[in-house]
C-alpha cells in the first residue's frame, strides 16, 4: 500500500544555484521523485537558475544525470524521467548582473504558485532577495526557500533576517533545517500529542534524563575548508540537535500549526540555561594511520575547531527543571547513528527488591539507521525457577510496521519542498527562532574562545573524549552506547 498523495497546486520553482551539488544530489531527484509519486500537477515548471553557461538542453542533460545518480527510492522509469525532464528549463543568470533577472521573468507565469529556492551560498541571499524585489519577479504570494548555514553567529543571523525581511515577509520564508523532515522527528510530535500513554509522564518528575545523540563514523573528509570555519556546534548543534531538543521538550501547542508548534519551540529556546565550561567537552579526531587526523584532514595543525561536542544542558521551566538534557554529536566515531533517548525514572518502589537491578524504562526514538521507535520494558524471565526479570524491547521499527509503505514515503526534502508549494511553515525555522538559538549558542563558543582551551583528542572509532563519558558517569549516568 503506497502512501496517501495529494498533488499540490500547479506551481514554478526556480532553483537558484540549480547546478550546484545541493541541487544535484537532493533537490532535483526529490522533485522527481514526488513526480514518480503523481503528488506534482501537469502544469509544475521547475526552472534552473545559475551561473553556469548552459541551455534548457544541457540541463536536462545534467538533471538526467542527477536523477540516475542519486534518486533510488520509487523511481518511475525512463519514461518518467523523460516526462519529468520535460517540465525542466534553465535560465543563465549572475545574481549580480541585471540581464538574467529579465530574462528568468519571462519563464513565470501569473496565475500560479512561486517559489524561489536560495540553493546558493548564504551571501548571495541578500543580493538575490533585492534583484528579485526589484525586478518584480515577486508578490506577496512568492516563498523564498534558505539553505543553512543560516548565520554564524547571532550578529550575522540577524543582518540575514533583516536582509531578507526587507524584501519578504516572515510568511513567506522557508528556512530548511532538514530534520524537520525526517519522518522519525515527526512521529515524536505525534508519538507525543496523539497519544494518552506518554504525556503524563513526560516531564522531570518521571523522566530521569534525555539523551539525544548524532553521531557520525565519517569524518570531515572533502569538507575540511568549510567545516573547520564551523565545527561541531555551529554545524550541528545550533540546529538539528537543538530542533530535536525542542520537539522533545516544547509544551504541546494548541493545534498543529505553524506558529503554535514555532512559539512553542522558541519557549524552550529561551529557557535553556547558560552551559558553564565544565558542562561541555570538545574533541578532535585523532586518525588511524599518519595523515589522517582532523587536523590532517582541515590541513591546519593549529585548529582548535572542535569535531566533536557534548553537552550538559538544563532546561529553566516547570515541566523539565532538575532533568538534564545530554547532547552529543561528532564525527568519525564507532558508527552512524542518530536517536534521542527518553531515560524514565526508576519505579519509586520495587517489590522484587535482591533479585533484579531495577532500571526505568527507556523510550528511543531512532533516526538513523533503521527508523522506529524502541521501548525498553521489564517482564518476567521466561520458565520456571522464580520470579526473575528480565529488560525487552517493544520494537517498532517502522521497516517492518510498515512494511512496503516504507519504500513510497517521501524522504526529508521531498516532504519539505513539498510543503513550501502547500503554504505551510510548520517544519521550517521562523526567524526569531534562529536568532534565540545562536542567542544561545554564542556565549558558550565566546567563552572556549576566550580560554584558548583546545579540544581534547579521540580516537577514529571511539565514543568521542574520555570526559565526555564522564559528563555523565560523574551524575550516576551513563550514555547509551554508540551502534549501527
Ligand atoms: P555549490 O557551490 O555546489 O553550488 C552553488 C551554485 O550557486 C551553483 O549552481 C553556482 O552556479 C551558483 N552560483 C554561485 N554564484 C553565483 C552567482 N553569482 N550568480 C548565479 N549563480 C551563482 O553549493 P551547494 O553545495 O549546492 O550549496 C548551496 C547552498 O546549500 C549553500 O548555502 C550550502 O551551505 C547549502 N547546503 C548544501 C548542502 C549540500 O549537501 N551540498 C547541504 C546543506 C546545505
């Protein structure tokens, strides 16, 4: 049974950057693929825009190319890519010059829905925001779509914000936080507001603490120019890891709705306490063989940009004060695995006291690999011999539940890019959010700065630095372990 598809309203995209590696490797083949799945209307237009010199035949070409590349689930065949080709068109642009702009407003039609997707780097998002209001490609119905980074800092964040709010308003920009759209992040809101069994006790006086965890076994390989300019927290913290904190810790809003669940979100945000020195650890990869450090690897032996980060972070409201939230995330280590583990508190009492360590029950919400969700539950061993417990998991992973299903449901972009045609904002950034987390962000980076501390070594294939396990063990806890 394929997943239920609505085809959205006819509409163009134009794909600023539409030659990039971005484009190529996630928004064209999603684009195809919600084609494949008939949710794009006959009358979809999807118009490249960069500055590359090609012609609507060259281009199809390279979509051709990026299709059969990267686009495996639910293809539709020669035939639908040939149909999907036929829907492409491409327009040679420089977001600086004049001439292009005039040139791509004779691709766009008036009675149809517009979107413009910023697949360039963050400084061209001003300039295109201002070419685009200025040669009338827009009304107040056009979305415009952003990639991250967005902002490496609070100050920068904000110039973005009010570089692109001079021209669009708030309901119409679409900050990507590709999360958002993992299926998995979505079922915790549903896990968590449609059902009676969790809420109740989703709060510190039965939850113990939460894990969330984003590991990756890769290391910055390819990437090393851009990446030691980030690091750990501002490349992954400041948004995925924070985005997953939040939809674990908001209030439940009112209705699903963009701004209910967004407000709600921001709340946390601001509520987060400041993380002192001792309640974070940094690290850096060492390699397996000579040359193959994080160091190595950004070619830069005095870097002191980290690949690797945990924190300790406590949440300032009533629902979660006293219950700890363990982030962590990094790369090359044991496997790629992403979850975020709610650790229930013990039963207040047992009754089986001598004859079982008694531990609380854990929910894991799994990203990757495998999505599902596990509980973890106590039972009685089987056989005779006594009452003996025993920990077993209620295992759904979705795979299995949801059999072939799985294979038709739309990967994160494909969902996103979809919901921007929709007019629905739920799982994009608002521009206040972003400010609050970098709000947030920023003091702690300024004060590792400010110390001039290194990150701590690990090993390629460990769990991250020696004090990151002790972040835990020294609460009583300990971290789940790291495993594909
Ligand atoms: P890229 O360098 O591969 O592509 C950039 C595109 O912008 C090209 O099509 C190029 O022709 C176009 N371009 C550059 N300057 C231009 C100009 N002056 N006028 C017209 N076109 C111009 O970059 P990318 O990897 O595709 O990344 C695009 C954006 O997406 C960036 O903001 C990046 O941070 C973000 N992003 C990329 C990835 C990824 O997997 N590549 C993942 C997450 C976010």
């Amino acid at each position: 049974m394929a997943a239920t598809t609505i085809p959205v309203d006819p509409f163009d995209l134009v794909i600023l950057g539409g030659t990039g590696d971005l484009a190529r490797r996630k928004i064209l083949p999603a684009l195809y693929r919600r084609m494949c799945s008939g949710q794009l209307p006959p009358e979809a237009r999807i118009i490249g825009a960069a500055r590359a010199d090609m012609n609507q035949k060259k281009f199809r070409d390279f979509v051709r190319k990026a299709i059969t590349e990267f686009s495996t689930a639910s293809p539709c065949g020669d035939e639908g890519i040939e149909n999907f080709l036929k829907i492409i068109d491409y327009e040679q642009l420089d977001v600086f010059a004049e001439d292009g702009w005039k040139r791509l407003k004779k691709h766009l039609r008036k009675d149809v829905i517009t979107a413009f997707y910023f697949s360039v780097g963050p400084s061209l998002f001003g300039e295109i925001a201002r070419k685009l209001t200025k040669h009338k490609l827009t009304d107040d119905t056009t979305r415009i779509v952003v990639e991250k980074p967005f902002g490496r800092d609070l100050a920068s964040a904000k110039a973005l914000n009010a570089e692109l709010t001079t021209c669009f308003d708030e309901h119409q920009i679409y900050r990507i936080d590709h999360y958002l759209g993992k299926e998995t992040v979505q079922n915790l809101m549903a896990v968590r507001f449609g059902n009676a069994l969790f809420e109740p006790l989703w709060n510190a006086q039965h939850v113990d603490h939460v894990q969330i965890t984003v590991a990756e076994d890769l290391g910055v390989e390819g990437r090393g120019a851009y990446y030691d300019k980030s690091g750990a927290m501002r490349d992954m913290v400041q948004n995925h890891l924070m985005q997953l904190l939040c939809l674990t810790a908001m209030e439940p809003p009112a209705k699903y709705g963009a701004d209910a669940v967004r407000d709600e979100k921001l709340k946390v945000i601001r509520a987060l306490e400041p993380v002192p020195p001792g309640d974070y650890v940094r690290g850096q990869y060492l390699g397996e063989k000579p040359g193959d450090s994080y160091l190595d690897h950004v070619n830069n032996p005095d870097s002191t940009t980290e690949s690797f980060i945990a924190l300790k972070v406590n949440i300032a409201n009533w629902r979660w004060a006293g219950t700890p939230f363990y982030l962590r995330t990094g790369k090359r280590l044991r496997a790629r695995m992403s979850e975020i583990a709610v650790i229930f508190k013990d039963p207040p009492h047992s009754i089986f006291e001598g004859e079982f360590n008694r531990k609380g029950n854990v929910l894991i919400i799994r990203l990757q690999p495998d999505e599902g969700m596990t509980l973890r539950v106590t039972i009685k061993e089987p056989g005779p011999g006594g009452m003996r417990l025993m920990e077993v998991p209620l295992d759904m992973t979705f795979a299995e539940a949801l059999g072939e299903q799985i294979a038709f449901l739309p990967d994160a972009y494909e969902r996103l890019i979809m919901d921007v045609i929709r007019g629905d904002q739920t799982l994009f950034m608002r521009g206040d959010e972003v400010e609050a987390a970098w709000g947030w962000v920023d003091p702690i980076r300024a004060e590792w700065i400010k110390s001039g501390a290194r990150p701590l070594p690990y090993d390629t294939g460990s769990s991250g630095p020696e004090d990151s396990l002790m972040l835990l063990h020294r609460d009583g806890r300990r971290w789940r372990k790291i495993k594909s």
